[in-house]
C-alpha cells in the first residue's frame, strides 16, 4: 500500500495511477454511482475527490499518441523526473486515472493507494515563464508577479474546455436563430 499527502495549497501537480481492472469493470469502479458509492476514490483512501477533474485514459484510444505525449499536451506536464518516466509510462496499457491538483479540492489529506491502482508518479505542470529581464526594485517584483504573493492558475481541465467550447456553439447558435427571424 502506498501513502501519500495531498498538501491542501498545493496545485500543478499531476498524478498518474495505472487501473489493473478488466476494461468491462473500470466505469462501475471509477464513475460515482448515484448513492454516493465510489470505489475509486475507496481505493485512493482520499476524503474527498471532485468527479469532474477525474481523468480515465482508456490508453488504446489514444491510438498512435504516446500516453507521456498525452499528458505533456492535456497537462503540460515537464520536468526532469516526467522526462526520465517516459519509457516506464509509455509502456503502460489498458486504463490510467490522471488527477491533478484540483481532484482534490483544495483538501489536505493522507491518501492510502490501494488495489486496483498503482501510483506510477507525481509530475509537475509548465510553470509560467517571466518575459524579458527580471524586474529591480521590490516593488516592480511584487507587481509582475515574480514576488510576493503567489499567482493563481486557472484549472486545466478537459472538461471546462469542453464546456467553454459548448457555451460558445450555443452563443453562436442564438445569434444564428435572431439573424434568420430578423431577415
């Protein structure tokens, strides 16, 4: 059993798990059933878990992409230790669950992986970069983000993407609809 702590101010780190499930059983294991039953986030030992940032990778749909380029395009996950994973996590088949930081809630806790999952690592996701040289004075550092407080990052989740995307077609569907009543 491996263990874990999900510090609850963390963010930009991903965390792959490998499902060792049959693909028939991985949904009744990994969707949240409506009386509140989930084994998966049973199995993580975590006391809370947000469905919507929860990321089942049926690894064969990805078909000719590798999973490490899959998580490095939907996570933007970098680093010297994903770098040296690639070959372990491209190996990989069947079913994953991708969490990232905000599977968690903001919630600290101590996770208790436990069969069917298996933890393959802990990455972290592209940090912004600063354009141009560093500022001066302190004031200058504070104002452009580059001390002080820290800055907050939006979620990168596929399904806000998702959502974003089907607000937009609905906008442009309206607007489409008052053209055409209009003319």
């Amino acid at each position: 059993m491996t263990r874990m702590q999900i510090n609850g101010s963390e963010s930009g780190v991903v965390r792959l798990f490998h499902l060792d499930l049959p693909a028939e059983a991985v949904a009744r294991f990994t969707e949240q059933a409506g009386t509140g039953e989930w084994p998966l986030q049973y199995a993580l030992g975590a006391t809370r878990l947000r469905p919507a940032f929860v990321d089942v990778v049926r690894i064969a749909d990805l078909g000719e992409m590798p999973l490490s380029s899959y998580l490095a395009q939907a996570y933007e996950v970098t680093g010297e230790d994903f770098r040296a994973m690639r070959p372990r996590i491209d190996a990989l088949s069947g079913h994953v669950v991708v969490l990232p930081s905000q599977a968690f809630d903001h919630t600290g806790q101590e996770l208790t992986i436990a069969a069917p999952l298996r933890w393959i690592g802990s990455f972290g996701e592209e940090q912004a970069r600063a354009r141009g040289p560093a500022p001066q004075s302190a004031a200058a550092r504070v104002q452009s983000g580059t001390g002080g407080a820290p800055t907050v990052r939006p979620p990168r989740s596929p399904l806000l993407r998702v959502i974003v995307i089907a607000i937009a077609l609905v906008v442009l569907g309206v607007a489409a609809v008052a053209v055409w009543l209009a003319g």
